[in-house]
C-alpha cells in the first residue's frame, strides 16, 4: 500500500499524505474506505505515530478523508470534488493573468514555479 523512502529530501509525513492521496485519485482507495489507525500505518511503516496523524490531518483538511470518531477514519466523497475545485481555480487563474496582460507561456511558468 504505502512505503517510505527514508533516503528522499521528501519528509515521511509527505510521503504517507501524496501516496494516499494519488490512491484516492486513481480510485486504489475508493469513497468510503476505511484507513487503518494512526498506530497500526505508523507500526507498519516503522516510523512515528505523529507522522502518520500529520499526514491524515493534512488529507482531512483538503477534505480527501473523514473522521467518524472512533469509528475511525474514512475516503470522503468530499475528495471527488477535488477536480471541480482545481478546474473552478484555474478558471480563476486564466481570468486574472489575461486581465493583467499575461501572456500564455508566461503563466504556464507561473503555475509550473508555484507547483514546484
């Protein structure tokens, strides 16, 4: 499911929130999939507890997954809204840089330096 590589300059808790969240993505983890606990990834990946739950933290504030208490937590459907959002945003962008006089190629290097 998930590996760390513990030589990249990537942090751990980074590497757990992108690979969950492409699985999400690529339908690996469909809406409604139950995670495992904080505890037993963090056990299973052999690194800190706090990682794993900086990771989750980060995916439930994106609104990727839910917390249903001790019911554990969970894929939301929320997270399928995610392509809407990125697609309403880059509607917003193209506006902004066409009405600043913005060329093309120039706010394609915008993006690519904000992605990086």
């Amino acid at each position: 499911m998930i590996s760390i590589d513990a030589d990249s300059p990537v942090p751990p808790f980074e590497q757990v929130r992108t690979t969950l969240a492409q699985q999400m993505a690529d339908r690996t983890l469909p809406v409604g999939t139950r995670l495992p606990t904080v505890r037993a990834l963090a056990a299973e990946l052999g690194i800190a507890v706090n990682t794993v739950a900086r990771a989750y933290r980060e995916l439930e504030a994106a609104g990727l997954v839910e917390t249903r208490g001790r019911a554990g937590t969970f894929v939301s459907a929320a997270g399928d809204q995610r392509l809407s959002l990125a697609q309403r945003a880059a509607s917003q962008y193209a506006e902004t840089v066409r009405a600043l006089g913005i060329g093309r190629a120039e706010a394609l290097e915008i993006v690519s330096a904000a992605l990086r």
